[in-house]
C-alpha cells in the first residue's frame, strides 16, 4: 500500500507539470548559449535554425531588430495534493528562460542577452465564512 502512495503521488507530480513556448531554450544559461550563438558571426537563419521562429521582433530606432525568446514551466507544488494543507498553500513553481537577440542592418548578431528566473504562485483556496 506504501508504494501505490509514493508512485500515484509521483504520477500527480509529473501530470502536474506544463511548459510553453521555447523547447529549445529549456536547459539554456548565458555559458551554454556560447555554444549557439556567436556575436559578430551568427546570422538570422543560424538563430532561427537553433530556436525556431521568435515569439517577438521589434526594431531599435537605429535599425537593428529584435528577436525575443521565451520559455516557461510551470510546476504543481507539492502541497496541492497534501489534503487539508493545499487549501491554504496551493500554486505553481515557474521557471522562465528568456533570449534577447539584436541583429545589425545585415542580419548578423549584434549582441544577446539570456536570462533565467524562478518565480512561484500562491493559491488560497480556503476562505473563512464571513461572520
């Protein structure tokens, strides 16, 4: 009976579990991306053929554009299947990675930026009666 328990409780975990956006960016930090990305050298096509297509792009007013990456997972918190305590510490832990690449008029990286951030969300189901 034990096992059954930690098993379904694992199973909830990974059913638990969502991401959007980037697949490609999930295991990224800033030393990883050197790998992927070369400033003054990767081109528009080598970023679009590594990350697929940006879910933004806008241009500076010096006419370099823009390509905006992201990638989120979101995580049930373990106290959501702990009966009694969920209702008072439920929620979500999100990890996000997001890229910034600025390519020059030619379609060359100018420069990148990638940041990795943890964030999580609290759900307070439980709601005294008004008196």
């Amino acid at each position: 009976m034990k096992h059954i328990i930690i098993i379904t409780f694992l199973i909830l975990l990974t059913v638990g579990c969502k991401s959007t956006n980037n697949q490609a960016l999930k295991h990224s930090n800033y030393l990883s991306m050197a790998n992927e990305i070369t400033i003054n050298k990767s081109t528009k096509e080598d970023v679009r053929r590594n990350f697929g297509n940006p879910r933004e792009t806008s241009h500076t007013e010096g006419g370099n554009e823009v390509w905006r990456y992201v990638y989120t997972e979101s995580t049930a918190k373990a106290t959501n299947y702990v009966p009694i305590i969920r209702y008072f510490d439920s929620g979500e832990n999100i990890d996000t990675v997001e890229l910034i690449v600025t390519f020059n008029k030619q379609g060359i990286v100018k420069n990148y930026s990638i940041q990795n951030g943890e964030s999580e969300t609290t759900k307070m189901s439980y709601q005294p009666e008004a008196t």
